[in-house]
C-alpha cells in the first residue's frame, strides 16, 4: 500500500505507474475521496470543539438562556451523526481504492507491455549440445518410471501428475539441497501453515488482484497460498520490530497451489505449469533504506544463482519490465533456465523487492535509534521450485541410453548414486 501523502503530492507520477504497469487504479476518484473524508473529518473536530465550548458554559446560565444552546447541541449532534455517516460511507470506498494503486518502478526498469520485452541482463553456463536425439522430459520420466501424468489426471484432473520412484527422490533431494544451502547462508529454516486469512493476502499484496489464481475455502474464509512469501513476510504483521534485530531472513519449504485460471492452453504439457508444486522461499525483512534493500535484492539472486551454479544448469537473468511487474514490486530479476524441449529459457526463478509497499499493508514496523515507529522494507526470491526445475535437469542430463546423470551435488541426496536407470 502506498502513503496517502505520498500520492497527494505526486499525483502524477502514480498515474503513469498505472501505465506503465497496465494495472488499473483510479487516482483522481482516490483523491476526490481522501478530500472529502479530510474535510468531513475537519467538520466534527470543529463541531467537537464547539459542543465542547457549549458544555463549559451551560451550567453556568439561567435555565432561559441554556435551551438556545441546548437547541444548539441537539442541531449539532444531528449535524455530526450525518457526517459519521458519509465517513462510513466514505472509508470502505477509500480503502478499495488505495489498495489499487501500484508502487512505481524503479528507475532502471524497463518500459514494456509484457514478459517479451524483458531484458537479459545476464547468461551463464554453456548450453548442451547432443550428438543424439534428446527425449524431453515426460518421454524420460515415463520410460524410467519417474512421471505418471495420465494417473494423476484421473485422480485430480488436467494439470496434475505424480512423481514416483527416482522421479519423487530427485525431487527432495533438490529442495534440500536448496533449503541446506540457505541455511548454510544464515537463513532461519521455517515451516509455515498453507492455509492463509485473507489479511495475510491482502498484506503481502496477493489480494486484490491474485484472487481467481488462489483456491479458496470459503466454508472457514481461507486461502491456500501459492507461495510460502505470504506466510513468511507476514509472520511479524501488527508488531515493532527492534533495528538490532534487522534483517530477518527467513526460508521456508512448501507445498505451493495455484488455480492457473486465464492459463488454457498454454504450456500445458509436461511440469511446467501445473496446479501443486514445492518451493523454497527466501524472504528478508529489513530497514527502511533503499541501498540496503538493493544490496539484500543482490543477495538474494546470488543464493538462487548460486544453486543453480552448483547443479550446472544454464540459465540467464532477466530485468522483468514495468508491464511484467506487481502492483506492489518496484524491481523484478527472474532466472531463466534453458529448456531443451522448449528451445528456450523458462521461468524458475523470480526475485523482488518492495520498500514498504508489503509492510505498510501488514503494519509491519520497527523503531528506529531515535525511537521513530517506521515500516520495513521487505524481499522474496524463489531458491527453487519443483518440479518445474526437474524439466531442465532431465533434459539436459539424458545420456543417450536413455538414462539420467544425476548432479555431482544432489548425489549425498540420492544414496550417493550417480545415475538414473530404467529399473
């Protein structure tokens, strides 16, 4: 959420990043609001302050002077029941339309519509070339019994699917590869409940806007999250925070949901995008200094890049465009990893920083050296997520009968073995 004083001197520069982020928000209905509740409000201080006034003098008075300031009073409290009125008529509207209202990019973002016009910053490692025919991933997991697709399917439909044998033990041994390295960094290993309160959506910027993407129960008037960011920046809300104790950094293991509404049709096949997954997620909650924060967002791409450095998967940095943004992002870098079956880098990894945008929202803040209450600033990055990133390791690690290399540094996770055969 964005500081109403904020938007009231810089009208402009949150239109355009509306614009530019083609997220609707509507600032001079905003502002019209926010003037009429200043004003509203103004008028029952003053009648506060004149019923007041007429208190004092009242019993000082004969009882034919007292009923012209009695008539007063009455007059007065109609007056200030008509305007608690407009005020509760006012609020809700003014809270709908703050929460709208998208934080602005940062300078060096780029200006685009959407993820095609972002821009590669960076590529590392060298891309496979094969002196064979690669299968890609759901042909190798089928044949080695690591996918089932058509039983999962049957049992909770499209976008669903199994991971059985070697398949589900490749798959731990990359998230606690992940979530060991993170720990190794100093990151405070947590788990977290799934099922989130609306308040913890709305804080953490998911609401308004995510809802058709969450599955929501609404029998108990709760949510399953689709990443633990929500239950990991939100886990402080509604608390002081000491300076001495900033950072906090945070990792955590989840199970992930999404409902992929709007998705029909796209990428469909395979691991890609799917409605379950697990990741790990790294957050920071710092201070309110907008260096800091940009050194934390270095930090915590380096951990990602770092994890896939160590499993040799080639991948690229993108700087995601202002129509590829959040409402509440100001910076966004994803990894991209190569895909053989897609001919193209994919999605692993999405790293961002928010300033204040998140903890103003949750009421998250922490007392400065001067004893001043300010509102953090808060980051999240995916470690990794799976098994979208088992696309690129059984891709790329096939041999050409038909077998799989496992990574030098998932091998400690699988028994020590050092490949994956049709059993």
């Amino acid at each position: 959420m964005i500081d109403i004083k904020q938007i009231r001197q810089e009208p402009d520069r949150f239109k355009q990043a509306a614009q530019i982020k083609r997220i609707e928000a509507d600032i001079d209905r905003l502002l019209e609001v926010d003037t009429k509740l200043f004003e509203t409000r103004k008028l029952l201080q003053d009648i506060a302050t004149e019923k007041n006034r007429i208190g004092k003098d009242i019993p000082r008075l004969s009882k034919e002077e007292k009923q012209p300031l009695l008539d007063k009073l009455a007059e007065l409290k109609t007056i200030e029941g008509n305007l608690n009125e407009s005020i509760k008529l006012l609020q809700p509207e003014f809270d709908s339309l703050i929460l709208q209202v998208p934080q602005p990019p940062a300078e060096d973002v780029p200006e685009g519509k959407d993820d095609t016009e972002n821009v590669e910053l960076r590529k590392w490692g060298q891309i496979r070339q094969f002196d064979f025919e690669p299968k890609d991933h759901i042909q190798l997991g089928m044949e080695l019994g690591l996918i089932d697709v058509e039983r999962g399917v049957k049992l909770a439909g499209t976008r669903n699917y199994f991971l059985t044998g070697d398949g589900a033990l490749l798959h731990w041994a990359v998230l606690r590869f992940s979530f060991d390295h993170m720990v190794s960094k100093g990151y405070r290993p947590m788990t977290v409940p799934l099922l989130m309160r609306d308040e913890a959506m709305r804080g953490t910027g998911y609401y308004p806007g995510a809802e058709e993407q969450t599955y929501r129960m609404e029998r108990d008037e709760l949510n399953l999250a689709g990443t633990a960011e929500v239950p990991l920046t939100a886990y402080r809300s509604d608390e002081i925070l000491s300076e001495e104790d900033l950072p906090l950094k945070f990792v955590a293991l989840s199970t992930c949901f999404r409902r992929e509404a709007g998705a029909a049709g796209k990428d469909t096949y395979g691991l890609y995008r799917i409605h379950q997954f697990e990741k790990v997620e790294q957050v920071i909650i710092g201070e309110n200094d907008e260096p800091k924060s940009i050194a934390y967002h270095q930090e915590i791409l380096s951990n990602s890049e770092a994890v896939m450095q160590a499993m040799e998967l080639p991948y690229r940095v993108v700087n995601v465009c202002s129509g590829d943004l959040g409402r509440g992002q100001v910076q966004k870098f994803d990894i991209e990893t190569w895909m053989p079956s897609r001919n193209s880098y994919g999605e692993t990894h999405s790293a961002s920083r928010f300033y204040e945008f998140q903890a103003r929202r949750m009421n998250l803040r922490y007392k400065q050296a001067d004893k001043k209450n300010v509102f953090c600033h808060t980051l999240n990055n995916t470690v990794i997520a799976s098994p979208r990133v088992l696309i690129p390791i059984l891709e790329l690690y096939q041999n050409a009968d038909g077998s799989i290399t496992i990574p030098e540094v998932l091998r400690p996770y699988m028994n020590g073995r050092d490949r994956i055969t049709r059993s």
